[in-house]
C-alpha cells in the first residue's frame, strides 16, 4: 500500500521498542512532514550520539566524554561517590531512574539484560563475567577501591527479574560480599486490597 | 424503558459499589433468571447476615457469633494473639487482606472510613473518639492488655490514606506508643522505569 | 477468614455477572453496613420482582402485568407497534437498548443466549424451536398478523453472535421472509485509522 | 541526568506522535546499541525519504516517482481509477486505511488536518482552498475528468471530524455535487448494549 521507501522506513520504525507497524507509519509521515531544518537536526543528532557517546569501561552505561582524556563516566570517575557500594541494573534507563532519586551514592553495574530462564544461552547473554572480573578487580577497570562491602540486585521485581536475582545471588555468594535487594511494599498511590500477599507480606515486615 | 419493579432494583443495585446503571440491569435480569430455590437462598443469606454478623465492640470488625456468650471477635478473643500491638485499617476488607498474608498476630482497629481533608466535619465520621478510648482503656473494651507497646498505621498510600496517617500521627503522639506505617517499595511485577522516585526511593532505603 | 454467613454471601454474589470474589466482598460489606430500612427495601424488592414480572408468551421479554387480565408485555400489546417486522435479540438488556433509540417499531424475540458452536447441546440451549413457532404461529401466541415480512438478526457483531446470525439466516431462510442484519460501520468516537477493514468496507457500503 | 547528546535525542524524539520522554529515552538506548550498519541503514533511509518523496499535485499525498517524468501519485495516474468521485481524508494514513479495503476506486484528496472549531485561524490550516481548486478545475492538477458526481467525507466520527464534516457540507453545498458520508453502525467485535444510542439507530437505519 505504501511506496516502497515509506515501507522500509516503517519496517525500520517497527523494530524500535514499544512500537508496532501504526504508530511507524505515523512516525514516517511525521517525518515527511518535518522541516528540511528539523530533519537535519535529527539526523545529526542520531549520527553524534553514536559517534560521541561512549560505554564506560567499569559500568557499561553510556557516557559523552567532554574531553579526549575522559575515560569513565561521570558517576565511575566522580570521586564523591561511595566506593564500596555496587548496585545492580539490568539496563541503562534503571540507572537514570535511581539516580533521580538521589538516594544512593554508590558505583553500578549495567547488567545489559535479564534472563528469563537459566539456560547456558541465556546467561551467555548478560555480563556476568564482566561483572565479575570487575567485582574481583575494580582497579583493573579504573576504579580504586578496598573491595565492595555491598553489592544490591536492583532487579525488577519482575518474574525474569526474580530469576536475575536468584541467579546473582548464588554466583555472587561465595565472594563473601552482603548482597542486598531492593525493598518490597505497596507502591505510593497502591490499596492495600488489590495489593498481591507477597507484596503485603514485604510491607509489614518492613514497617517503621 | 424497564417496568417499574425493574427499574427501582436497577437503582438499588445501583448504589452498591463499583456498580453501574448497566451493571445493575444486569444483576436484575441475573435474579429474575434464577430459579426460585437459589433466590431463596440469597435472600436467606441477606436475612441472617443482617441478623446474626455483629460489630465487635473493640475492633469493630464483623464477626458472626457462634454461641450467645460470644461477645468479642475471634481474633480479639484469641489468647494466642499479641494484644501488644495494634494495627489500624481503613476497612474490613484491608483487614481481612492482611490476616491471608498470615505476617501480623496482633489485633487491629478498623476506622470506618478515610480523610480527604482535615475538615472537622470529615473527622467525626470516622471513628478517632473510639480510637482513643481503646487505646487508653483497652480492658473496658473486653482486651487485656499492660498497653500497646505499637500502633501500626496500615492505611492505604493514597492521597486520603497520607491524610489520614499524618492526622493519626499527630493525634496519637502525646500516648507515647511506638507509631509505625507499612514499608513502601516496589510491588510484585512492578518496574523500576516506571516507578514514581517516592516508592524507588523507598525501595532503596528498605534494601535487605 | 471471613465468617460462614459472609463467606457464603460472598460465593453467591459472585455468582452475579462481571463480579469477582473481591467485589462480592464489598457488596457483602456494604449490605451490612446498610440500615435497618435499606435493606428491607431490598429483599422486599427482589421478592416482589420474582413475583410479579413475568414473561411474555410472546417475545420472552421480562414484564410486570398491571392487572391480572395482562398477558402479554407492553410491546407486544401494544396496537400501534408494527406487527409486521421482527427483530431477534440475545438477551433483555439488548431489547432495552433497541427500544431507546426510538428508531425500531416493530416487535422482538428474545433468543435467550448465542451460539458458540453449532453443536446440537448448544442450539438447544437458545430458544429457536420457541422462534420458529411464533415466526409460524404468531396468532398461537397472542400476535394478530398476517405473517412477518422482515426479520431483522439484531445479535451482536462478535464471533458468536456471528455465528448465531448465520445458523438463523440458514434455518429461517426456507420461510421466505426477507432477513435482514443490523448495519456495520464506524461507531461514534472510532477512528478510520484503527478501525479493522471489515468495518472499514462497510462504512463505505453503507455511505448516504 | 542524561548526557547532552542523549537528552537532546530524547527530547527530539518526545516530539513524534504518541511519544513520551521514557519512550524517547528507551529510543535512544536502542540507537546506542544498534550496530553500525543498522544505524547507517536508518540514516539513509530517512535521508531519501524526505529527498525522494513528493506531494502529489492533486490530492496531496506522498508517493515516490519511480522516474523523472512521474509527477502524480499511483492513484491519481492510474487509468483505471474512477474519477468521477472523490474521498476526502484528514491525513496519509486513513487514505491507507481505505486502500486496504480494496473497496474504493475513486480518487482521494488529503485534508491535512481537521478542525477542533471554526475559527478562522483553525480553517486556514486544512486544504480547504486547495480542495475547492482541484473540485472546480480538476484539469487544472492532472485529472482529467467531466467533473465530479460524487463526494464522499471520509472524517473520523469524533467530535473534530464532524466540525469538520459540517463544515466542508456547508462549503461544498453550492457546488451542486452529491455529498456522502461513511456509513455509521456498529463495529466488528462491538456490542448492542454497550453501544451509544447514535451508533445504534444508524444501525438500524442502516440493516440490509
């Protein structure tokens, strides 16, 4: 129905995520649409972002060097940040959505997916060897530190996050570090009614 | 549209909660297709609810007593539960949600009701007066006890629920009594991309 | 958790269309919470309505004789309805809604549920040997009329009522009446973009 | 809490339809993680699009000349379309809708927009000029035609499509031209009760 570059460009809108064929095909006409100068604007944009920005060597999240000599990102590389804490993620999004709410001062490791089951493939998937050869040598990868003294599973509590953190937990285990994980309870806006019982359990143990 | 008989049930069934006009048509036409043995039995169930579930006088939760000397409900009546401790829930329903998750086996209080605002007449409808009274004289009300060494605030973490809390707080402090509120956190299933920074931080503060 | 009384309650009314276990929780809360007064008023009115409404001879419509010399509904017995043209529902409420767009003149038959299979268990559970009869017989069943001259099949457009509209089409057929189906087409508020291209085609078969 | 680089990307890509702020940002951590040759694909495909794809002269929509000398879309060109009638949509993608019914054959004009109201500022912001133009001398644009019998308003039925509806009647009357709309009813998968009166007198206005 649509020619044939309308086709390809909705087919590679279609592969973003969140985003099925009907909402591509919005995006496309919204290009077509876009000033010369807007479109220019994207295209530049998208073509620095891959140039410039850059994975940090300990963390895996994304930085933009400001300088040539930059090598780590702004959290790895500051040194106000607590040393001894490493906090868990599976992408770089719960990294920005933690860091919001200036809560927690410690270093993250950007686990780069989460395992929906155990299978040697599946694992294969993640950064668990990276994690550890990080955790066992963090000056090797830029960072001076005396050890982790806590590691936290900032899985969601998801079933595939649950499965995450099973897995973390046993391989981080014999490491000796405290593992932690993240709090469970009734969510701001939540009712106590619809609330599941693992969810409530978590809420009274944890009252205060 | 609908006869007169109709149409008065569809207003009654109308005011139940979560009901709609369509909603209650349906009911209707549910009762008028049911055979006459199983309406018989609803209205019997509706009969004895009425007559046989009593209010208990210190908790004010329903209960149906199986002898005549039974006063008090099974869970103020229980000797093996810790009348040290009380926890306050808007309804009976947030009661019995929190007896399934079988984590708390002290006693509670059931408010009747919640605050949308601290106007004075939105605080007499809700049973503080009854409240205050237990807690100070929790014998004259059937529970023995050397007093409450906790007051859990189990109220929703809705806007009205916050309100209610931060009155209760306020009223209850010069007793004296530990005062604490359920831990917030993520829920089951929930997402760390989609939390608000109130219930994320929350979960990192209650990391264990 | 809850009392036998409550807990019975609770079973029945979830036994009611759309309602859960929770929600027939907080009916069986709000009945008893009700006074003395409302709930007579309830009980009373469902008794009465087992009583009086009746069921048409006719359409199987529910309706409430004024006297005892009433037989037939007012739809059926009214002089000025079209006696000529009949049209096939699912259930009552789906006749309540015909009858409020004030566009329909004619008379009804109540089918009393669809078809989700043509198995034999199935068709004997809606009331088509009822329909053939009236369709045959009008004046057998208190309708004066020289035969219908339009059937409309007024079942909902979902898989079943499809399914339910073809079985009819096919089985009335042999009678040589003129049938006809409700008109298909964007719904007020849809939008062409989402629409499915069924609805689509006839929007523009249908355009005037 | 994102680089500049990232935040510019999301806050660019907030601005496409139906995109918020965590959608961009998910979008923009796809292109980081996209491979060279998947990223440059999507570069280049965008880059020709907005270079090689035209308005068509006639009825406004974007097609792609397959040579230097095709100045009109596919189906302004195509000799087997009907010219004689003429659909007018609001945007690209309902034209699209309607071609994969195959169940029109005439001509198309896009509207490019709808109005909301009928201030003037709002009517200067569709095609309404353009319209009359090509309906008044359609030789004018490439269609050679006797003039056209018949247009059909293909607006959403929403609040903003039938302003817009009134409005284009209103304007078109004086032209002598056969004016239609898209047939309303009820939607595949809708159901009798749930639908608005409206929809349901259409319904039964439109039973065939």
């Amino acid at each position: 129905m649509y020619s044939p570059l309308i086709q390809k460009l909705i087919d590679l809108f279609s592969k973003f995520p969140t985003v099925g064929p009907r909402t591509a095909a919005r995006f496309v006409f919204y290009l077509i649409n876009l000033s010369e100068k807007d479109t220019k604007e994207l295209l530049e944009s998208i073509s620095k972002l891959k140039e410039k920005v850059k994975t940090c060597p300990f963390c895996f999240n994304k930085f933009e060097p400001k300088t040539q000599e930059e090598k780590m990102c702004d959290i790895c590389s500051d040194p106000n940040r607590d040393k001894k804490i490493l906090c868990i993620v599976e992408k770089e999004t719960d990294l920005s959505a933690i860091e919001k709410t200036k809560k927690y001062n410690g270093l993250y490791f950007v686990l780069g997916g989460r395992l929906s089951s155990l299978k040697k493939e599946n694992i294969e998937k993640i950064r668990i060897k990276e994690l550890e050869e990080r955790i066992n040598n963090p000056s090797d990868f830029g960072i001076q530190t005396d050890n982790f003294q806590e590691i936290i599973l900032a899985l969601n509590p998801t079933p595939e996050g649950e499965t995450t953190t099973l897995f973390l937990e046993r391989r981080l285990k014999p490491l000796g570090i405290k593992i932690t994980r993240l709090g469970r309870g009734l969510p701001v806006g939540g009712e106590l009614e619809y609330a599941d019982e693992e969810t409530l359990k978590s809420a009274f143990e944890g009252r205060k």
